[in-house]
C-alpha cells in the first residue's frame, strides 16, 4: 500500500498519485449472481491526516478548455457532514479547487485549494449548517473548469438507522444523475478495528409491497457509517459496484451504477447489518426507506 505524508502546516498533500486499474466486482441481481470487470481507480490508504469519504479527480488533459472532463464527477450530491478529497491526475499541471464562479466577489469563501501540483489533494467537509445548496466551484488557474456540489441536509430516522442523502428523498436525474447515500446506525457502535458488514438491498415499489431487484451482500465497512453512492444508468444493460474510494480502514464510499433503478418508479433501499466484526448482531438490525428517480 503507497504511503500518505503531510505536514500539518500545510493546505495541500503531497501523495503519490494512484492508476486506474481494471477490478472485479460481484453482483447479485434479481436472485441471480454475475460478475462484472469495471475500469475503477486504486483506492486510497487512509492515515489520520485523510478523512475523506468521497474522491473526485482532475483527470489527464483537464488543462484543455476543450477537455470533456474537468473534475469528474463534475456534478456530485452528497449528505451535509461528508468530507471529498480532490486528487490532481493531471501530469506536470497545477490546478485548483477554488468555492464560487470566476471572479465572484465570493469567490474562494468557501474553500479554496490554493496551488495544487501534480500528485497532490485538497479536501474539504461540507458541514451540517450546509442545509440545501448547491456549490459551484472552478479553478483559478483555468477557469473554463467548472462543477458543481449539491449538499442536502434531509435525512429520515427509523429503528436502527439514519437515512441521509445528497438529493434527499427524490432524485432529480435532470438536475444530478448520482446521489451519495449515508446509512448511520443508531443502535450499534465500533472502533476502526471492529468493522460492521451490511446487506443492502433496493426493491422496486414503495415500503411494504417491493419486490427484490438488486442486492449487494457484505459492504464491509471499519467504521460505523457506510456510503453508497447511486448512479442510474437506464440505457446501460448491467449494473456495476465498485469502491471502496478509501482504505485501512475502510472509510470510503462505494458506488452501484447501471439501469437498477429508472425515472418515474418508486424504490424501496434496505438497510441490514450482518454482521460486528466477526460475530452476528444479538438481533436483527434492518430498516427500510423510500426513494423515488424522476427526470
């Protein structure tokens, strides 16, 4: 595993960056189990100084005006209290992370990377007075470079967890096409060498009357909180699940995309631990909660 150093006076990080690599990842749809190859990106160790639970990248060639890709993903959603690291991948230029439009008087209030060297990141936490807003921010060195950040303070209560997502309850596809999940357990709670597996599993209709479409078993976290980030994808004929975005321990956020879930229907997301550690919980620790995709 590549180390992480940083000099606590320091905004930026010095890292050595990570490769794409090609990872296998198992799916069980509809009862049936398959294997998908899907072109994901090495996750990151974690150290004390790296917090993160969400990467974004400045890919190669995001210098170019004419790039399609400047920071991908370049419209993200995600629960008020998440921490997103930014990685610069583009060899031998600088960049920056930089809150507001170009030459916004306001530009830079919210946070600001400053330079940002090839093999370095930035990493900010959109906190929980962030109650519904979306952020652009763009970078000053290039400032063609644009994206956007929703941050939604929603969130649902039930038995055994809080429900909280980047779009709240209804994912707009028109407005953001991925929403990060975060399922928090009310009734469990372990330190980073005790992980928590959970099942989660999303059935089509509304709670109490859906039927099983897609279910990912043991996401197997070091922390309490697990991170889910969806990503419809109706014209794609597979679905995928890759991540975790952070390691040792697993803090990162994992990521399901494909056609699973399509605009205009009702879902229904499951949330179970199965297991602490390596022992089953002394009963069943599972809640549901609704979700709708419209376009």
């Amino acid at each position: 595993m590549l180390p992480i150093s940083r000099k606590p006076s320091l905004a930026l990080l010095a890292i050595v960056s990570t490769a794409l690599i090609g990872t296998v990842t198992s799916l069980i749809i509809s009862g049936s189990f398959m294997v998908q190859g899907q072109l994901g990106l090495n996750p990151i160790p974690t150290t004390e100084e790296v917090i993160a639970t969400y990467v974004a990248r400045i890919p190669p060639g995001a210098a170019l005006e004419d790039s399609p890709i400047h920071y991908y993903p370049d419209n993200i959603a995600i629960p008020s209290g998440i921490t997103v690291a930014w990685f610069n991948d583009d060899p031998g230029q600088p960049h920056t992370v930089t809150s507001g439009m170009p030459d916004s008087p306001a530009s830079g209030d919210m946070f600001n990377s400053g330079i940002m060297p090839y093999t370095s990141f930035f990493q900010h936490t959109f906190d929980n007075q962030l109650e519904n807003q979306e952020i652009i921010y763009h970078c000053e060195i290039h400032p063609w470079r644009t994206a956007k950040v929703t941050v939604s303070g929603a969130f649902e209560r039930g038995h055994y967890f809080v429900f909280a997502s980047g779009t709240g309850q209804v994912l707009n596809m028109t407005k953001n096409d991925r929403t990060l999940i975060d399922f928090r357990p009310l009734t469990v709670s372990t330190d980073s060498t005790t992980p928590l597996t959970y099942n989660i599993t999303i059935m089509e209709g509304g709670t109490g009357n859906g039927t099983t479409t897609f279910s990912r078993s043991f996401f197997t976290i070091g922390q309490n909180d697990l991170q889910l980030e969806l990503i419809p994808r109706p014209d794609q004929n597979k679905t995928t699940v890759y991540g975790p975005d952070v390691t040792d321990p697993v803090t990162g956020a994992y990521h399901v995309e494909g056609n699973f879930m399509k605009p205009e229907n009702d879902y229904t997301i499951r949330a179970e631990i199965t297991s602490i550690g390596n022992d089953e919980p002394p009963g069943r620790i599972v809640d549901d909660f609704a979700f709708r995709i419209v376009s």
